[in-house]
C-alpha cells in the first residue's frame, strides 16, 4: 500500500470508510486481523479498486490499518471493541476554571424565536435602512489599496480608524482625546468584557444600574465581580450613598431601559465618587446618537477623560453584523487594553475597520447617521401616535425622548402575567419583551407588567398594524 496515489474520496468512499470503522468498533474486526484484498472488497462493494484504495490509504492515514509493501492491510493493535456487557465509565467530570463555573450559574438568555408580524425586539435594525452603496464603495476603494502583504494588524485598532473616530467623536459628541486613547473592539460588547477583565479580580464588587443591560451584568460577573445593584428614576442612576466599588456601569446619556438622562447634578456626584474612591466610569453610549428634538446630552467623559471608559459602537447606527465598536480609555490604560485585545482576537477585522474609516473621512458616515435618525425619528412618532390611539390611558408610556425603543406599563396588570401576554402575543405573531428581565433577578422588580418595545426594524405600517395586535392581546389581558 505504499505509495497510494492521492484520490479524492466522494460518496462510496466516504460510506467504505465509514463500514470499515464500524466493524472495527464493533469487534467484527479484531487488532491484526487482515482486510481483504482491494480487488476482493471492490467486488463486494460493487466499486473500482481506485476507490477501495484510496479508502484504504485514508484509514491508514488515520491509524485504523497498517501496512507492509506487498501485503494486505491490518487491523491496528488498541483498536479492540469495548466490552458491551456493562457501559463503559465515563471519565471524572473535567476540571472547570472558576470563570466557566461563574458562567454556567449565570440565567441563560432566552433564545430568539421567529416572529411573524412584528418583532419589537430592541437592538434590531431595519435591513432596508443599511447604506449598501456607500458601504460597498468603501469596501471596494480599500481592496483596491491591498497591500503586498496580508498580515496581522494592530491589536489597538487601524490607525486610520483610530484617527477618523478621533475626528468624529470631537465633532458628535464633544469628545477630546488622541488616536492612541482609542481600542477599536469587536462591538461594544467585546470592550466590556476587556474592561470586567483588565479592572475587576475576583471578589471585587461593581456597581451596575436596576434596570440595566444584563449582557454587562453578566460579563461583570464572569470576571468575578460582585453586583451591587443600584435603583435608577426618572434622572438616571441614584447617586446618593453610593457604596464602595471598583467601578460602575453607567448609560447616562439613555438609561436603558427607562431612558432617564443623568441630570447635571448627579453627574457631578457620581464623578466625585469615583474620584473619591478610585473607582473607574464606564459609561456606554450605545445609542447617543438618536435624541430627538435635542441636541445628544455630552457624555460623561468629556468632564473627566481620567475617571471615564468611553465605549461606542456602531451597532445603532449601520448595522450590529458589523461587530465594530470602540473605547476611549483614560491616558496610560491604551497598552493594557491592546495587549488583552490581541490575546482575545489579534484585531479586528481589518477590511471593514478601513471601510467604516473610508465613510467617516468621506462625510458618508455621518450623512447616513443624519438620515436614521429621520427615519427612526417618523417611526417614534407613529408608535406614540399608535399607543396613545389604540392603548390610551390603559398603558403609560416611558423613555420616548431618545433612543430606539419605549417602555410601556400596563396600569392595573400585574407584573406576574408578563409571561402569559408574551405567550398571547407570540400566538398573533407578535414579539414581546417584558422589562421585568431586566431587573437584578435577587431585587424585587416592579409590581405592575411592563415591556421594551424596540421599533428601529419595523416599518411605520408594520409599527401600525403591530400596536394594533398589541392592543387587543393587552385588552383580553
């Protein structure tokens, strides 16, 4: 058998193969037992002798058979079949870091189930609103500046990324920092789990916002850290007596859910306890973009770039496929943070960093930021136009003033029913989600039923017909 020519194996191959393993498996060939002959097998099999070689030659390659020159082959020695008079024991469970423990006793998130008529699911964006013409001639004009050689690329991020965002945030968001304070990560995501690692070590407790993001939650306390769950109202996070911590998460500029703004007092409070403590502000402006009828509120790091993790993303504005975020980090941390990056991933992708760098550099990014957030603008309206006429008095209305989504309470519907109206819902082809998830699961949550409606995806009739369907399941309810 020395010698096979390498033959590409397809269907009876692949099925010879496959018979061959199963009677070694199951005992009918013994460690030193002959096969036949690959003239004798191709009759039996009804194939050519080039196949039954070649399938030969690949059960070889994997230490099923061995071979001499001139002989047929055999069964390899410690293949025999394992006794099936009692079941053979498994092995001791696998020894699991402390970090895979802490992320199996965190709540599963729910999986996402198909919806037929409207998915008011938040974080959802309409697939019709991505540029697809200014995204392609960016991605053509940077492969067409291909390099001579494809190589691994800075961890912190493309410098012409780095230096276009740069740009950005001064003009959009007031943010004054150089190319080097920024880590570009693969959505805002990835740049909160650097943070819950390079910040907190096991034991450590973080403040975090009641409601909040539970993906923050959770990967806060991946890392080890100790919730310490904070009560947010109408003007955001509340900032008196706050208790001792490494750092604290934070969406001042749209709390999510409930989209209080973090007035000007309490941002001076929470600045000087951090200050106070030594603690670190992260705070995620991950729809800063979106405030209607108002200039966006600045965010926090423009009062203190040194006590403030800045973290962006792009998943708001083209499209969360992308997987392109980034931080702004207080000067001496960019080195820390680029080294846990290239441990993580190397870098994020390269192709789609130099596009989004194309459409900022070109005005194409911020043209198509203007023309969103028209859009979502005429969505928000019909929504509210859409509650206030097919709801009334019966729901109230929460967070309207910004962001991409509203939170409805249901007066008079206890919170204990969100299950069975999301599964009412769901019946009519409607995607519920009820706010209670979001509360710290060991805190009491709110008595009455409340849910996110996210509209970003939805077209204003598909919004129309959804409240409508709404209304009614609520009105059995």
């Amino acid at each position: 058998m020395q010698g096979i020519e390498v033959v590409q194996l397809e269907g009876v191959g692949h099925r010879i193969i496959a018979a061959i393993k199963n009677q070694i498996h199951s005992g009918a060939y013994q460690p030193g037992d002959r096969l036949p002959s690959s003239r004798t097998f191709a009759a039996e099999w009804g194939a050519s002798r080039t196949t039954v070689t070649a399938a030969y030659g690949q059960l070889i390659a994997e230490g099923y058979l061995i071979t001499r020159a001139g002989a047929r082959p055999v069964v390899a020695q410690g293949l025999a079949a394992q006794p099936t008079s009692a079941p053979v024991p498994r092995a001791a469970a696998r020894h699991l870091s402390g970090f895979a423990k802490r992320l199996l006793g965190l709540p599963p998130v729910p999986p996402r189930q198909a919806v037929k008529l409207a998915d008011f699911r938040y974080g959802d964006l309409a697939g019709h609103d991505f540029p697809v013409l200014a995204w392609r001639r960016a991605l053509n004009a940077v492969s067409l500046r291909r390099s001579a050689r494809l190589r691994y690329g800075d961890p912190q991020g493309s410098s012409d990324l780095r230096a276009a965002l740069q740009g950005y945030l001064w003009r959009a968001r007031g943010i004054s920092c150089s190319p080097d304070d920024i880590i570009v990560v693969n959505g805002s995501q990835q740049g909160l789990d650097l943070c819950a690692r390079l910040l907190l070590d096991p034991g450590d407790t973080f403040l975090i916002e009641n409601p909040g993001y539970v993906l923050a939650r959770h990967a806060f306390a991946a890392a080890g850290g100790l919730a310490v769950p904070v009560p947010v109202d109408d003007e955001g996070l509340c900032t008196n007596s706050l208790p001792s911590g490494r750092l604290v998460y934070v969406t001042p500029s749209h709390q999510f859910p409930l989209g209080g703004v973090l007035s000007a007092t309490r941002r001076r409070a929470l600045l000087a306890w951090a200050a106070a403590s030594g603690a670190c502000i992260i705070e995620d402006d991950y729809d800063g973009e979106y405030r209607h009828g108002l200039a966006p509120i600045p965010p926090l790091q423009t009062l203190d770039p040194q006590s403030v993790i800045y973290v962006g993303t792009v998943s708001k504005t083209l499209s969360p496929t992308l997987r392109l975020g980034y931080l702004v980090v207080p000067s001496g941390l960019a080195g820390v943070f680029s080294e846990a990056k290239r441990l993580t991933d190397r870098h994020a992708p390269l192709l789609e960093q130099e596009a989004l760098a194309q459409m900022l550099a070109s005005g194409g990014y911020e043209r198509h930021v203007r023309s969103i957030r028209r859009k979502n603008a005429e969505r928000r309206a019909v929504l509210l136009k859409a509650l206030s006429a097919e709801c009334g008095p019966a729901v109230s209305i929460e967070g309207a003033e910004t962001g991409l989504h509203v939170v409805i309470w249901v007066d008079d519907v206890d919170a204990s029913r969100e299950g069975e109206i999301v599964d009412a819902a769901r019946s009519v082809g409607l995607g519920l989600y009820p706010v209670s998830s979001l509360y710290d699961p060991n805190l009491p949550r709110p008595g009455t039923a409340g849910f996110v409606l996210g509209y970003a995806a939805l077209d204003v009739d598909m919004l129309r017909r959804g409240v409508a369907m709404l209304a009614a399941v609520l009105n059995s309810a």
